[in-house]
C-alpha cells in the first residue's frame, strides 16, 4: 500500500501550534468520569502523547504507515495503530467518552462514512471535536486578492486537501448523522480569516 501521508518525525505537525491550546480548553470544560479518547487520524502521535501528558487515555488510528511506525517508535506506551476512517471503529475498540479527529475530513473522499463511524465510537452522552481548515466568502476573498489561491488550494500536494469545508456545510453533515448542539470555534488568525475551525458536537441518544 503507498503511504499518502508521509511523516518523518514525531514532532507536532504545524497546526498544532494554534489546535492544541483551544483543544484542551474544550476537553476540560466537558466533564467525564473517566479521561478516555479516541483520535481518528493519530498521525504521528504527537496529539495523543500530548494529551497522555494532561492524564488523558487515548486510543487512535491512522491509515499512514510512516506516522503510525513514528508513533510506535517514539510514543511506544501508547495506543495508536493502523486503521481507516473508513473501517468498523466501534466494533473494533468500543464506544468511547470523547472522540478527536483532527485537520483529517478534508483529506477524504466520502466525509459521511467517517462521520458515521465517529457517531458509532461515542457513547450517548459523549463530546465529539473535529478540526479542519476553515473556508468562507471573506476569507476566500482575501486569499483572491493576495493572489494565495494557488498556494491555498494547491492539487499538486501528494495526499493533500481535498474537501473545503465552511461551517454552514460541515454543520450540514454534523446534524446529518444524528449529532446535536453544534458549535464552532476559529483558530489561527482573527475569525473572518481563521486557519481552522474546530466543531464541538454532542451526543443525547442512540439512532
């Protein structure tokens, strides 16, 4: 199998510098019995150890074989494999508290498969947090007017960005797959022109 997303290291990867710090705002306001995570698309680990490091239990997958080998070299205590978006996760390893899946949607050819499975892995009651670049009019706009297209949507990145989400269609698909009380955050620059959004979801009831 080619590996579309290379990783050479087990340092965190550029949007971590303006994810993780929203990100641990927003676990910590959510109030669980036990710390547990699911992260659908691990990478190299450097998010899970990270969070391993705050007390956190994480479980994750990711289908690049270089980033889950890193993962395996440099973060041995923890628990990351191999795996798709696209594959049976609750069966697999149960329902879990919290579910993570960060800058990955935009990277997959059919976002209501993945977002199935995320609402299968939790647990009635439980938060889910999706990350992704963030898109609108005015942000669009500036990147016309900067004549950063090219560079932003770049098709010549093996195994880069394939879907642009906005917050109107990625609430669309939330609210399609059974998920409730959706909220946005902007991360990365003032809001109009964020680098990402992270969407907070719950789950009340069992489809």
């Amino acid at each position: 199998m080619k590996d579309t997303y290379l990783y050479n290291n087990g340092r965190p990867i550029c949007s971590s510098s303006y994810i993780w710090e929203p990100l641990i705002k927003i676990l910590s306001k959510h109030d669980v019995s036990h710390k547990k995570i699911f992260e659908i698309g691990c990478g190299n680990g450097a998010t899970a150890n990270m969070l391993d490091q705050l007390g956190y239990d994480v479980t994750g997958v990711d289908t690049s074989i270089s980033g889950i080998e890193i993962a395996s070299q440099s973060f041995p205590h923890l628990k990351l494999f191999q795996g798709s978006a696209y594959d049976d996760l609750s069966k697999k390893y149960d329902k879990f508290p919290i579910v993570m899946s960060l800058e990955v949607i935009e990277h997959l050819y059919y976002p209501r498969k993945f977002v199935n499975n995320f609402y299968s892995l939790l647990e009635d009651g439980g938060m889910g947090v999706i990350s992704t670049p963030y898109h609108g009019y005015l942000k669009n706009m500036a990147l016309a007017l900067t004549g950063k297209m090219d560079a932003h949507f770049s098709p010549l990145w093996d195994g880069g960005h394939i879907k642009f989400w906005s917050v109107q269609t990625l609430k669309s698909l939330l609210s399609e797959a059974g998920f409730e009380d959706i909220s946005f955050v902007r991360v990365g620059r003032i809001p109009f022109i964020a680098k990402s959004m992270i969407a907070v979801v719950c789950k009340h009831t069992s489809r």
